[in-house]
C-alpha cells in the first residue's frame, strides 16, 4: 500500500526521478520485520547470490543482524 501512495503522490508517478522502489521497499521490511528475524530466519531462508569473482552460485542461509537479512 505504502508504495502505491508514494507512487500517487508525485506528477508522473513511479516514473518521477524522486520515486525510488528500493528505499519504499528496504522502509517497509525493516519496520515489519522483528528485530531477532536473523535468528528466526537461521537456516530457513537461503539466498541464492553468485559471486561475482568467479560466477559461483553461493546459498547463503546464516545472518548475522537483521540487516544482513534485509540486505
């Protein structure tokens, strides 16, 4: 809902150079989010990153803060 608003609230909406999604998103996550969600996350959740150095598929599942989990 949050980012629908922000959307609405600018001339050309999403398209506008001041709408930026990532920001609404990270704003939304990070207030919902419990501030222990690092440990209940703990082998729940794997993220799928490729490294760039070597283009390896790495499955991250331990998080150390709740912003390593946003992030």
């Amino acid at each position: 809902m949050e980012l629908a608003k922000e959307a609405r609230r600018r001339n050309l909406g999403p398209f506008h150079p001041s709408f930026n999604v990532m920001k609404i998103m990270r704003n939304g996550i990070c207030k919902n989010l419990p501030e222990n969600t690092h440990q209940l996350m703990a082998g729940r959740l794997c993220i799928s990153l490729t490294r760039v150095s070597d283009g390896k598929n790495v499955l991250a599942s331990d998080f150390n803060s709740k912003e390593e989990v946003v992030q």
